[in-house]
C-alpha cells in the first residue's frame, strides 16, 4: 500500500511537471538549430523525474503550493540534464544510449552536445534567477561546492586512480547525487518559505536520498541490462570505477543502502504524518533493488 501510495504520487507530479515543461519550451522564444533541438531531445526523453518531484514535496512539506515550485522543478531538471549530457561525452563516461536512445553527441555530434548542456544549464537561471536565496542555494549546489565538484571528484575515480576506499565514495555521491537532491527538495521548500529547521532536516534527508540512489545504480549496473535500464549496463567496470559493489559486494551494497534509508528517514521524524509522502518516496527508491 506504501509503494503504491509513492508509484501514484510521483506519476502525478510527472504529469504536472511535463505540462509545465511543454509550456516553458513551446513559449521560448528563441530556438536556434541544431542546438535547441538537442536540448529538447535531452530534456524531453522522458525518465523518472526525481528531482521535480522533490520539488514539489518540499513545497508541500512547507506549506506551499506546487505552482510556487515549478520554477525549481524546471530549474533542477535542466541542470541534471546539462549534467547528462555533459556526463556522456567521450571525455567523461564516453557512453552510447541514455533512457533507451542514443545519447546527445552521438544524435547531434560533441560540439552541439556541449553547447546543447551549456544552454540548459543557463535555461535553469533563467527560470530561478529572481529568486534570490533559492537561486543562489541551487547554484551552489550545482557547482564546485556540489554536482561539479562531485563530477571533479568522480573523474579521479575513473581507472582505480586517486580512490581512498568507502569514505572516498561517500564523499563523491553526497556532492554529485546527494547535492542536486538538496537543490530540488529543499529549494522547493525555500521558495515556499520553509525555516531553517525544516530546511536542515530536509538537507539531511535528501544527502541520504542521494547515496542511497547512487548504492542502487551501483547495484542495478551490475545487475540489470541495457534494456532495463535504458543505458549501457557494466559502464562502471568498464571504465575501471571503484563502486559501493566492487568495494562491499552485492549483500554489502545493499546493507549499507538500507542502514542509509534509515538515517534519512530518522531525519524527518520529528515532522510525524507530514513526512509521511517524503517516507513512502524514499522507500520506494529503495526498492529498485530486492
């Protein structure tokens, strides 16, 4: 009853959300080719929309309304589809399929595929840019203090090079998962007026969200296939990552992913029934594994 709570839950707020994304794309009134088409394709392929959906529970949690938080929702889902995009390019992860198609460079070449990330990276201020604290909250995020950093950081990993083990890890996933889950959940809820308290808990919350996300993709690489996933499976391996599997083996990911669950979810309980949505989500996340 719990999941399917959360499975109904996040379908409706992806509806919401690929309404608001066709309205903002087909007002936009500048849309040079190939570019442009490139980051419709990025944007538009579809995917879990974890993200908006973080937005619009953290303006819930915070009493607002998820009309408030469109703008975070479009905001943080434009980043992390410049972080795709980017992330698939011959110089980073070098893959070929994302979300079942073929990924950017290889649809539109490198060069558009790098101004394509560049473009919606810039989209995403112009959504959030008159927001004051929120914008620049999710631009930290974003940048060297998180996703960027994180990438930087995740580079070094690639080839077994400069990797000091679980700690290391951590550290990698909480700025390069965990920190654009901050931006979308609590972001949502700073845009609505949130406290500090709420906006610590829900800091907390989604920095265990994030790990807890990145320990399954970490799992589900080596378990599932292409077809699944709607990437290339065993990438990890191939480019000689140290992951939470090849670190702690299969039985040992997914304890240490559960015993995470439980911290974020520990985070919120002082909130009781009005934590309950952000709960069933991380459960459900969670549960992408067996």
């Amino acid at each position: 009853m719990t999941e399917r709570r959360a499975v109904n839950n996040l379908s409706l707020y992806k509806e919401r959300f690929e309404r608001v994304l066709s309205d903002y794309l087909q007002a936009y009134p500048v849309k040079f080719s190939p570019v442009w088409d490139a980051m419709v394709y990025a944007v538009c392929a579809g995917g879990k929309r974890v993200r908006p959906a973080l937005a619009y529970m953290g303006a819930k949690i915070a009493g607002g309304s998820m009309e408030r938080a469109d703008k975070v929702a479009l905001g943080v889902e434009f980043i992390h589809n410049y972080s795709l995009i980017h992330d698939d390019l011959p110089c980073m992860d070098d893959d070929d399929l994302r979300r079942g198609r073929p990924t950017v460079h290889k649809a539109f070449g490198e060069g558009t595929a790098v101004l394509a990330g560049d473009a919606l990276l810039n989209l995403a201020f112009e959504c959030v840019g008159g927001e004051g604290e929120t914008a620049k909250y999710i631009a930290k995020q974003s940048g060297m203090c998180g996703m960027a950093g994180g990438q930087c950081l995740d580079l070094a990993n690639t080839g077994n090079a400069g990797v000091q083990g679980e700690e290391w890890l951590d550290k990698i996933n909480s700025l390069k998962t965990s920190a654009l889950f901050k931006a979308a959940l609590a972001g949502g809820a700073m845009i609505c007026g949130a406290d500090g308290e709420l906006i610590c808990a829900l800091e907390e919350y989604a920095d265990c969200l994030g790990k807890v996300f990145q320990i399954v993709d970490d799992i589900l690489d080596v378990q599932s296939s292409a077809e699944v996933l709607g990437k290339s499976a065993g990438q990890d391996e191939k480019n000689g990552k140290v992951t939470y599997v090849s670190l702690l083996g299969l039985d040992g990911a997914k304890q240490k992913a559960r015993a995470i669950n439980d911290e974020g979810k520990a985070a919120l309980e002082k909130f009781g029934a009005a934590a309950g949505e952000l709960i069933d989500f991380a459960d459900l996340l969670l549960g992408r594994v067996k």
